[in-house]
C-alpha cells in the first residue's frame, strides 16, 4: 500500500472512530436494575439504636449498610435489620492484615457477603514488593481458605496506601491470587488523585464486585491541598459519572454501591441518596 493510500485509510478510521465517540458520548446510560444502594451504618447521625438508623435510612431510599467488625453487637443488628427490612451486605476489614478471619466471623454472623480488605500501606521502611509478597501470603496461606470455609468473598479496595497504583497491577494482584474467594472492591473517588476512574472499570472489569461511591476534585486538591479534595459532594468533583456507567453497564455490574462519604441527619442522608440516584442514573 503506498503512503498516500495509507493516509487516507488512517483519516477515514480516524474520522469514524470520532463519530462514534460523538455517538457514545450522546447516548447516556443508565445503572437502572442494577445497583442496591447502601451507605456505612455509622454515616447515620441520628439518635437511638440501630434500628432507629435503619428505618430511616431504608425509608430515605437505601437497601443495606456496610458495617465495621464487632460495630454493633451480631444479634442486634440482625434484629434491626429484619424489622427495618434493610441488609448488611458487607463488613469493613480495612488495612491491617491481622485478623482477618474475625472481620470474617462477624460478616457470617451478620449475613454480610463481603469483607473489604486492604494490603497494608507501602512508606518509608515498608517496601513495595516486600508488602506485595507478604499481603499475598497472608491471603494465600490465611485469609482465602478461611473465607472459603465460612463462604465470605473476600474484596480488595484501591485506597490512597501508595500500593497497587494502577488497574493493570491491581487486575494481575487479583488474578494471581486466582481464588473464587477474592476480587476487588472498587471505590471510585480514590482514584481520581492519579487516574480516571472508568479506565480502572475497564480494566478491572468483572474482577469488581461491590463499588464504594464518592467524588474528589482535582481542582480543590490543587488549590488546597490532597484531603480537601474530597470535600465535594457525589457528582461536583473530577469523577465523569456519565463514563463510569457506561463502564459499569459495559461489565454487567450489578451489585451493591455504597456511599462512603460524610454523613449526618435525616436531611444529609436524604441528600446522599438523592445524589447516588444522580450519578447512577437510577
């Protein structure tokens, strides 16, 4: 093929491949079906126990909660939830890699389908690959099969612990842990420091199973500092929710997302849910 026909070809595709972004970009999507809505139980400031928490937030318009281990005692909670008709879908590990099979034990005496996790932290004196190393065989050796026997997926969390810094390094940390019992936690807001949140959708793909929803502006971080940059509400920050669904839909998510965000009253909490009904195009 000489040079000019070549030309033409890559103008013509190139052409096209614009038209179709116009289109895609034109076409909104909606998460409509596919989304439970929950938020961390604690985000409700409300008084009394926790099924005043609850009712209120089932009747602002949530399915479940996310709770931490041993938050609130096994049989309350499940009292709670079955008068309020709400679920607690999952339980909060966090960083250390101590302990998991409590955090476990509580998720299965709660009904919980999950424990989020997270690898440790790489800092001065804690090496990357050293952590890479021990966070897998921690999982390997104790963590996975105890899941496994208690019937728990265990869900790792991209979380600013400078580890795991893209989605490719996070889809091969997963796959090469190749357990039923492990995927990812994807949170949205915590990427958008160095990354676009749709390409780790993409490329994470089905390995995701819960999503935690927040925002963060690159604005607001340049202006005044890392941590200010999450003091926007769910769709005034840097995430391109429009993308994000697109993502989602074009993996098949269906799953819980959950708010992990400041809470308050009955207003704030209303609030949230409304913003979540936004970005998701529920």
């Amino acid at each position: 093929m000489e040079r000019r026909d070549f030309l033409k070809m890559a103008a013509v595709a190139a052409g096209v491949t614009a038209l179709s972004g116009v289109s895609c970009a034109a076409e909104d999507v909606s998460l409509r079906g596919r989304i439970k809505k929950a938020v961390g139980l604690g985000m409700a400031k409300v008084s009394g126990g926790p099924a005043d928490k609850l009712k209120l937030l089932r009747e602002v318009g949530f399915d479940g909660v996310e709770v931490g281990p041993n938050e609130v005692d096994p049989d309350v909670l499940n009292k709670a939830a079955e008068e309020a008709g709400m679920k607690v879908h999952g339980v909060v590990h966090g960083w250390s890699l101590d302990d998991i099979p409590k955090s476990i034990d509580y998720a299965a005496a709660v009904g919980a389908d999950s424990v989020l996790i997270v690898p440790g932290k790489v800092e001065d004196g804690v090496f990357y690959d050293e952590l890479y190393a021990r966070s897998q065989k921690v999982y390997r050796e104790v963590a996975i099969p105890y899941a496994a026997e208690k019937k728990v997926p265990l869900l790792v969390e991209n979380v600013w612990n400078n580890f795991l810094l893209s989605p490719l390094e996070m889809a091969r940390y997963v796959d090469e842990l190749d357990s039923p019992w492990l995927a990812a936690y994807f949170d949205v807001g915590n990427i958008l420091r160095y990354g676009w949140s749709e390409q780790w959708v993409r490329v994470l793909g089905k390995r995701i199973k819960k999503i935690h929803i927040k925002d963060y502006s690159k604005k607001i971080m340049e202006e005044k500092g890392l941590w200010p940059g999450f003091d926007v509400n769910i769709g005034e920050g840097s995430a391109n929710w429009a993308e994000v669904r697109r993502e989602l839909a074009a993996i098949d998510f269906n799953g819980w997302a959950t708010a992990e965000v400041n809470g308050g009253d009955k207003d704030r909490m209303t609030q949230i849910s409304r913003e979540m009904d936004t970005v998701l195009g529920l």
